[in-house]
C-alpha cells in the first residue's frame, strides 16, 4: 500500500525537528525546546513508525531503543590505529616535552598547543559512510577492538547521520564515551533500590554499559560522548569553505579546525577545548582545568595537549603506538596507607617477570585494592620495598594501582631487601635482563607456562606457521585441558582429542588435523618468525636466514657475529642468544622437526645472496590489492631484495607500490611527492633487481 504523501513529508518533518534538537541540545549546549515538547515529537514519529514501518530509517531518532541481544561482540579491526598517549606526572616532564617537540622541529618559538580535558571513558571509534553511521567499535589493544555499534546508536550525543552535506564519504571518528557526575549518581541510587551491586566509578560504570550484549540495558544507562580526533577520511577533508583570517583556529590545517569541522557535522567536542601559546600555556590551562575539576559534570583524570599544527603533527610523527606530538598531563593520583603483607612474583604472556605486591585491603578511589604493581626491580629497590613495610598506595593514572613509597618509621625489625629471582618461578629456564632495560625475562618462550598460550596463538598465526582453523579459543582449550603443555605437542593430538574440543567435531578436527600437516611444509624465515623470539619481527627473521643459511649456525651465532648484519642492534642479539642458549627451547626446535617440519631454500633468498641486493636502504609501502602474487609474495621478494617494507607512508618512503583499489596509503604518497608505482612496474623492478 501506498504512503500518502503528507504522511512521508510529516515523517521527514519530525525526524528533522528530533535530529535537530539534538544538535542544539549536545553539539551547541543550547536547548531550544522544552523536553517535554521532545517526548511529544517522539511519540508522534513513534506512531507514524509503527502504522507505517517502511518509514523506518537507519538514522530515525527512534533507533535508539536498542536491538535484540548479541551472543558476542565482533572483532574489529582499525584501518588506522587508536593510539594511546605517553604520560607526564609533574611540571619537568612536561617542560621535556615540549623540548622535544622544538628540537625535531627545529623551533626556538613557542608551539600552539590544542589543551583540552582528558575524559576517564572508553574510548571508540566512529565510521560514518556518506554520512550515515555504519559501525562503531572500542579501542581494545589499539589495533583490534570490539565491534559496539548496537550500544552506541542509544548514545543520544552521537548522530546516526551527519549534519550537512560537505563531510567526506568515509569519516572515522574518535572520541570518548562516558558518564557524568549526575548520571552515575542516579544509576547507583537504581541499582540500590533493585537491591544490585552499584559500580565504583563513572568509568566503570561507561565501561559496563557500553559493554552489554543487550544493547536495550545500553539504553536505559545516562552515557554521552566528546569527539576528539579523526581515523580514516576518504576523501580528505576539503578546505574551509568559510572565509578565516590568516592564523584562524578553526583553519582545517589545525587540530582545533578538525574539531570544530565536526562539531559542524553534528558531533558533540569539549567545550573546554583551548588553543594555547606554548609550554607555559599549558600549564596555566592545566592549573584552570586542576581548580574546577570537582565542578565539572564529569570525571576526568588529567589534561592532554597536542601540538595544533596538522603538518609540525606529521613532521613529528609517531614512536611505538604513541604520536611525538601529543602527551597526557596527569592529576595527582589518590593515595591510601596499608601494609605490604607479601611480594609475590608474576610471569606474563610475553615473559616479564614483574614483582606485585599482596596488600592489606584498602580503599583507594573508590575501588578496595588488594594487589599493587612494584614494576621491576630497579623500582623495589629504589623504594627499598619490603615485605611488612607500610606503604602508600596510589591508582597511578586512575587505574593500575602501584606503591608510591613506604614510611620507614613504621618499618618492622629483621626485614629483608626483595631480590626477583634468576630462574622463572613458572619453567625454571634462566631469567636475563638486557643492558639498559628495566624488565627481567623469562627465556623459556617454548616451554613456560605463562606464555604458552601467547607462544602457540603466535606460532599458528597467519605470517608464521599459517596454521587454519587454530584460533584463539581453541589455543585457551588445549592448553587449559592440558592437552599440550609445549607447541610441539599440537601435532602428536589425535582425531578424537581434536573433536572432543567444544564446537569442534570430526569433520573440523579433520580439516585441523590437514592444516597441521599442510603447515609442516614452510620456509626457514616463517618458521623462525614463528618461534616467537623478542625481538625477532618478520624483517630481522628474514635478515637473519638471508646471512646463516642453516638453522644449526643461527643457532651457535655468537652475540657479536648478530650485531655485525644490519639493523640488528645488542638488544636484539642478546634475546636471540638467550633464547638458544636454553636447551628446552632447543629440545622443542628439535622435537618440531622429527615431527617433520621442513623448508627448502627460500629462492628469493638465495638469488638475493648470491647477488649484491639492489634495493638495500630503500623502503617500500604496498597498498591495494595485487594480481599476480599476494602482497605478503610481493613483500618477501623485496626484502630478499634488501628493501624495508612498512606499513605506513612518511617522508621517508622511496616508493610507494599501488595495486588496485589502493586507499588513503596513496593520498598521503601523492600529497607527499613520492614515487609511486604500479603492479607492473613492480613486477620489472623485481626483475630488474634479480
């Protein structure tokens, strides 16, 4: 049946009044109609909905209810990392940063800083496709997190669609999704009266309900969100349509600009957003923001800077998963006394030996604290923590809790210096501890319990040993069912024990089992790529079988003989020795191959040894998608060839490789003048270069 057309154009006319409301209302702080005028516009569209469900669109303010529970989030993965910020805790290592900042970018001037609060949320991604909200996903470990678009489309802050018409296609958008003050308040005061456990804190209280399966319990929970950065945008955002003065704060070339292009897009930002002249700025922006924290509606834990200029940002660039040009500047953290009733020792995923402290129980910002980090031993032993000893604990950052010092008056008789151990307290192998780190390793990488989940999900994964249908949830089951106790033991598993896994049956088993044996067949650089050693990426594996054509002579390579190849550095060396220096690690290696894995001379790498390699130096970025050989093909073939291959454009790329339906890796090459090239002028160059 047909819609009348005064009823599709009344539709149109209430969803355009709600959406704009909610501009008004999050995006500019100014109401401009009574709620109770809201509640009527809603139930009238809400009617119109339910006679007439085709009227029913994605961004109609009556999606927000919630959909039907989830069995389980999705992962998702970021084109563009969420990176997480470096921290400074006083005035000196805040000076020092912005020392830094001037010297790379050979400034004696002040820089222009964007200050603004730092939330205490959960931090997400937004991705809008021609402006329609289509995905939203939380920050996870910065490169994969869970997908949550059900729960954020109930966030009234966020728009489902994008106001106007000149936003890009494609627009990530980062921000924070949080509690203020009164919600929470108002939440707790709910689940007392339902006689169920209140939260401890806004963030805590964002964090559950943001991460609820039932995206309709989302729903009835007070969160917001602030925008403060950008992921991906296709295309680039175009220039100021308005006309700025030279030096404007809202120029699109400023992170202020970008922010403020947002806030015209319907997306709500700090209103507390400053754009200060340099490092003294800052401070005094801090001290502002320090004196009204209790009065603000919501909780935040510090305030972040960031250098304003959109191209000193990139100049600056990045180190590790942080950005160069930015840093959280924290508020002095809340502190509780209690006494330190033992240290035990804690092995991780990754081999850390980190010493923890067991605490008398103590309330420190809301949370009961029983267990408190000491870090390393250098930290022990500067605060000459022992056991017996009162301390002050503090949530350094608000969230890990750590001992700030003891009070040595109170200090019991015959107490005795903390010393963490030379052999790992979980596989007994030999602990070391390379020249200028702080951390103490477990060398066990194969063996050790602790990192025995982490050593098989790595072994198994796609750049090592390529191992299909061997995820994650089946690595927790066969090692929490003591199935395998070394990663040599997936391949003695028999048929019945593979399907005897939950979710599995024979036929899965089977196809794992052909996977297995498939997987047996590799080549020297995956399979010492997959033993997992620290240090030892897919680059310097392959640097390593391009200069020891057997496996027993890397093996027997002295430190000094590492160091002499490119780009292996002492730090690496020592983990490389370390790690065959242990006999369960070589026992393993051993067991592997009677177990009949196999290589044969990769080709690639002996044309490249048997020749001067050509592209040494140079790096190369692949983007799109490749015809005639895969990009991990493309990217083995290059760097047999002495070629660095990155993952990210910068000034510092030789050449960037565009196959099809190459992305925003292209835009940035072009915008920065570097050769670019395509699949077949690649497939010449490798040619060539042979």
């Amino acid at each position: 049946m047909t819609i009348a057309k005064n009823i599709q154009q009344q539709a149109t006319k209430l969803r355009d009044l709600l959406n704009e409301h909610n501009y008004y209302y999050y995006v500019l702080d100014e109401p401009r109609m009574p709620d109770s005028e809201y509640d009527r516009l809603m139930r009238e569209l809400q009617a119109l909905e339910i006679e007439h469900p085709e009227l029913i669109t994605p961004d109609s303010p009556t999606q927000r209810v919630g959909a039907k529970p989830l069995s389980e989030f999705a992962e998702v993965l970021h084109t563009t990392p969420m990176l997480s910020l470096n921290n400074a805790f006083d005035e000196k290592e805040v000076h020092d940063f912005d020392k830094r900042v001037r010297e790379r970018l050979k400034l004696v001037d002040n820089i222009e800083y964007a200050a603004e609060p730092k939330l205490d949320g959960l931090a997400v991604s937004l991705r809008y496709e021609n402006g329609l909200l289509v995905k939203a996903a939380t920050r996870g470990d910065g490169s994969r997190g869970e997908e949550v678009t059900q729960n954020v489309k109930t966030i009234k802050a966020i728009p489902l669609r994008l106001c106007g018409d000149d936003f890009p296609s494609v627009l990530e958008v980062r921000g924070e999704v949080f509690m203020p003050k009164k919600g929470f308040e108002k939440l707790n005061k709910i689940q007392t009266a339902k006689g169920e456990k209140t939260f401890a804190n806004p963030r805590n209280a964002a964090a559950g309900s943001l991460r609820q399966l039932d995206s309709r319990i989302t729903t009835t929970r007070p969160l917001t969100f602030l925008s403060y950065a950008i992921g991906v945008v296709e295309p680039a955002i175009s220039p100021d349509k308005a006309v700025l003065e030279k030096g404007d704060i809202r120029e699109i070339s400023r992170h202020s600009g970008i922010l403020y292009r947002l806030e015209t897009w319907g997306l709500p930002t700090s209103k507390d957003l400053k754009v200060v002249n340099g490092i003294q700025g800052c401070l005094d922006y801090y001290q502002d923001i320090l004196t009204r924290r209790d009065n603000l509606p919501f909780e935040i834990d510090g305030v972040v800077y960031k250098v304003n200029r959109i191209e000193q940002q990139e100049t600056l660039g990045f180190v590790s998963r942080a950005p160069r040009w930015a840093i959280a500047h924290k508020f002095p953290a809340q502190e509780a006394l209690t006494q330190l009733l033992a240290i035990n020792v804690q092995v991780g995923r990754t081999g850390t030996l980190t010493p923890v402290a067991r605490l008398a129980p103590v309330e420190v910002g809301g949370v009961t604290v029983i267990n408190a980090t000491l870090h390393n031993q250098d930290e022990v032993d500067r605060k000459d923590v022992r056991v017996g000893d009162t301390v002050i604990v503090r949530r350094a950052g608000d969230v890990i809790p750590e001992v700030v010092r003891i009070l040595p008056e109170k200090r019991p008789p015959n107490t005795q210096p903390f010393v963490l151990p030379d052999k790992c307290p979980d596989c007994g192998s030999d602990v070391i501890r390379i020249e200028d780190e702080a951390a103490l390793r477990c060398t066990g990488g194969l063996l050790c319990p602790a990192q025995r989940k982490q050593a098989l999900q790595h072994f198994a994964s796609r750049l090592a040993m390529d191992i299909e249908g061997l995820g994650e949830k089946l690595v927790e089951q066969v090692i929490d069912e003591k199935l395998v106790k070394d990663i040599a033991d997936i391949y003695t598993l028999s048929l019945e024990q593979w399907a005897g896994l939950e979710r599995m049956g024979k036929k899965s088993a089977s196809n794992l089992i052909k996977a297995l044996e498939k997987s047996k067949s590799t080549t020297f650089a995956k399979f010492l790529y997959a033993l997992g050693i620290r240090e030892v990426g897919e680059s310097t594996a392959h640097l390593l079988t391009q200069h020891f054509d057997s496996l027993e002579k890397l093996m027997q390579a002295k430190n000094h003989e590492l160091q002499k190849i490119p780009d292996i550095g002492p730090v690496a060396a020592e983990h490389i020795v370390a790690f065959f220096r242990q006999s369960q690690n070589r026992e393993i290696i051993q067991r592997l191959q009677e177990l009949g894995i196999y290589w044969v001379e990769n080709e690639f790498t002996t044309a490249a040894q048997s020749l001067e390699q050509s592209l040494t130096g140079k790096s190369f970025v692949l983007t799109g998608t490749l015809t005639r050989m895969t990009r991990n093909e493309a990217k083995a073939r290059l760097q047999a060839l002495g070629a660095k291959v990155s993952g990210s454009v910068s000034k510092k790329t030789h050449c960037v490789v565009a196959g099809e339906k190459a992305g925003s890796k292209l835009d940035k090459a072009q915008n920065l003048g570097i050769k670019i090239i395509d699949e077949a002028a690649l497939m010449v160059l490798l040619e060539e270069s042979a």
